[in-house]
C-alpha cells in the first residue's frame, strides 16, 4: 500500500509521510527485503527528481536505511538511483547532501556500484563534497570514498583528482 502511494499519489504531504512510513519500517532488515520486492526502490528513486525538500530528505533517510542490505544496493542502481542519488548531492540543502551521501557510502561497498559511481563522475563529487562546513557532508563523503578506494581504479583517480589533501585536512578537524 504504501509503494502504492508513492506511484500514484500527486499529494506531495501523502508522499512525505509514506516515505517517513518506509524508512522507519526499513530499519528491520527483513522489511528492507519486503519494500524491494514490493518495487518500492524504483519508486523512491523516481522521487529524487522533485524539487520538495522534505520529500527529498525522507526520501534519502529511507535509501540510506535500505542500501544496507546487499541486494537492495544492487537493485538501487538498476533502478538508476546512483545516478540520482548523485544528482541529489549537488541539491542546495546540506542535511539532504549529508543523506544522499550516506545511501551512496552504503552503496558503494558494493563492487560493481563503486565501478558505476567512478564511471558517473562521482567520485569528483564526493571530493567536492569534503570541503563542505558541514560534517555530516563530510562525513558521508569520506565514507564514500574509503567503500570507493577499496577498488584500484578508484584509489588512482582519487588521488588523480587531489582528493588526498581534503581527506588528510579532515584528521585534522576537531570533529
């Protein structure tokens, strides 16, 4: 029902709290599997596209708690949420970047998403995201590129793009 509303609903406050009802169930690991094979992946990705901050934001909580199961990760990017879970970094709210930077830290400790992440710019992205003042956003972003660094392709074009020097910056930071 709730997957229901997120395909049919063009009630942005009955979006919102079905996102908030999903990621609040997704902290049970078998629920992460029954919102999958429910077809809810695909539609919270669809969400990503709206420009309404709170759908975006629940919408990032319940991608986060969901790509902590393996297969949801894969699922995740067949629906192209890699792709708009990167887009969504550059959205101009910080608590909404620190989120999807979150999902896509979980994402990529899957192998072939850390291939697709470096093949979608993301890793450039995730760089950027280290000099943000906030330390979720930071937080989330390092978190990316260590999962990120474990391939070999990855480590060189982080260090290609001087992602070291914001990452050695931050073992500085009294946070």
């Amino acid at each position: 029902a709730l997957v229901q509303i997120l395909n049919r609903s063009n009630s942005e406050p009955a979006l919102q709290q079905a996102l908030v009802a999903i990621w609040n169930l997704a902290m049970a690991d078998s629920n992460k599997v029954l919102i999958r094979t429910a077809g809810g992946l695909p539609s919270i990705v669809a969400l990503l596209h709206m420009d309404n901050e709170a759908i975006l934001e629940n919408a990032t909580i319940a991608l986060g708690y969901l790509t902590r199961d393996d297969a949801n990760k894969a699922c995740l990017r067949e629906a192209g949420g890699l792709e708009q879970l990167l887009a969504t970094l550059h959205y101009p709210n910080e608590s909404i970047q620190g989120k999807a930077a979150g999902a896509l830290w979980n994402c990529a400790s899957n192998p072939e998403n850390k291939v697709a992440i470096r093949s979608l710019g993301g890793i450039a992205t995730l760089i950027e995201l280290l000099s943000s003042a906030h330390e979720s956003v930071q937080e989330n972003a390092a978190g990316g590129l260590w999962n990120c660094a474990v391939d070999s392709e990855n480590k060189k074009l982080i260090r290609e793009l001087n992602g070291l020097p914001p990452l050695i910056a931050l073992l500085g930071s009294p946070n």
